[in-house]
C-alpha cells in the first residue's frame, strides 16, 4: 500500500481508538500501563498523568516509550498500532486545557493543577498490524 493509504488508516485507527498501553524502560527492562491517547492531527500521541507517577520518572530517565492501541478484543484479525517514539512531559497550559476533562478531577483539583502534566509522545515508526494480506506495514516518520 503506498504511504497515503498507510498515513489514512493508521490516522484512522488514532482517531477511534483513546484506549492503550504505554510502555516505559524500568531498570532495563518494560513497563506497561493503560492509558488515555489523544492525538492532534498529525501522529503525535497525547496522554495526562499525575507528576508524581512511575512512568514521568521513567520518562525523564529513558524518553523511549513503545504503544499498542486500537485492539477491540474481537478476534485474532483486529486491526491495531505498534508504535516507537520519544516521550516528552509537557505542563505548558494550553495542552493542559486542550486534554482537560471534568473525569479528571478524580486524580485533579483543576486544569491549572501543579501535579497535572501531559505526556506528548513523538513515533519514530508506526506499525499497522492485521489490516489485510499487506500488514505488517510500517510507517517510518
């Protein structure tokens, strides 16, 4: 498939898929968690966290973070991402407010929370998994 069709089912994919794993470098070796993924138009990932957590500490050590996203759990042939890349923790505010939701003040007194940081995850390579005879195919940026 050429990189058009690619870049249009991997964008697919990001844009009805807001559930996946992060997984970090610990001690050498992975850390996997469930995440919130949002993602602005191009590739770049978006996921809000508490400053205090595992994963920033992880993230200021070892900026290398893989993803999986867009499994439905309906069968071995579901279409999902492998993605590469580099994390960045950013607390600038008009992220925070972009990402901001009301079901986050379980973990936040506000959008203008000290605590509330976002993880902006820049791929390095997309992966497109079980989308047809020509997968795996992958989308290098």
């Amino acid at each position: 498939m050429d990189q058009q069709e690619l870049k249009k089912k991997i964008y697919n994919i990001m844009d009805r898929h807001k559930i996946g794993t992060l997984a970090t470098v610990k001690n050498g070796k992975p850390h996997t968690r469930y995440m919130t993924f949002s993602n602005d138009d191009e590739f770049t990932f978006y996921t809000p966290t508490h400053k205090e957590t595992h994963k920033a500490e992880e993230i200021e050590e070892n900026p290398n973070v893989h993803i999986l996203i867009g499994y439905e759990g309906e069968g071995l042939g579901d279409s999902y991402l492998e993605v590469e890349g580099q994390a960045k923790i950013r607390e600038d505010q008009k992220i925070k407010d972009w990402l901001w939701s009301e079901q986050m003040e379980r973990w936040f007194t506000s959008k203008g929370d000290p605590d509330y940081i976002v993880l902006e995850i820049y791929p390095e390579s997309i992966r497109l998994m079980n989308a047809g005879d020509n997968t795996p195919e992958t989308l290098e940026l």
